[in-house]
C-alpha cells in the first residue's frame, strides 16, 4: 500500500516542504523524481501497510536512498 494524498499532504505541510531529516528544502511538484528538490513519503517504521500521518516522513531523494 501507499500513504494516501491526504497523509501525504499533511505530512508536507508538518515538514514545512523541508526534509525532515536533513533540512534540505524541497520542491512539491519532485516528488518521485531525480534532482534538486526531489523527495519522496518515507514509511518511519519501513512496513508499507502501517499508513498513518504518524508514520509518513518527508525525505529528500539522498535522505530517502539511504534507507534502502
């Protein structure tokens, strides 16, 4: 499963379009992509049917690749 638009939305505005691990400003229409401002909705506890908001963190791409 997948964060809903609504999580996903929330979760951007919590993080301020920020990564919410290193800070790095990001661009909304990235999301998904390679570049500057790319990000994606990264699960915290790297189970993807745990959906909550509380779960939900906004990362850049290098942030989000390093949890692979």
């Amino acid at each position: 499963m997948a964060f809903s638009d609504e999580t996903i939305g929330k979760a951007w505005l919590r993080a301020g379009g920020r990564c919410e691990r290193c800070g790095r400003e990001l661009v909304l229409k990235n999301r998904g992509r390679e570049g500057l401002g790319a990000w994606e909705a990264h699960h915290k506890d790297d189970n993807e049917n745990n959906d909550p908001l509380i779960n939900c963190q906004i990362l850049c791409w290098p942030c989000h690749s390093a949890t692979f």
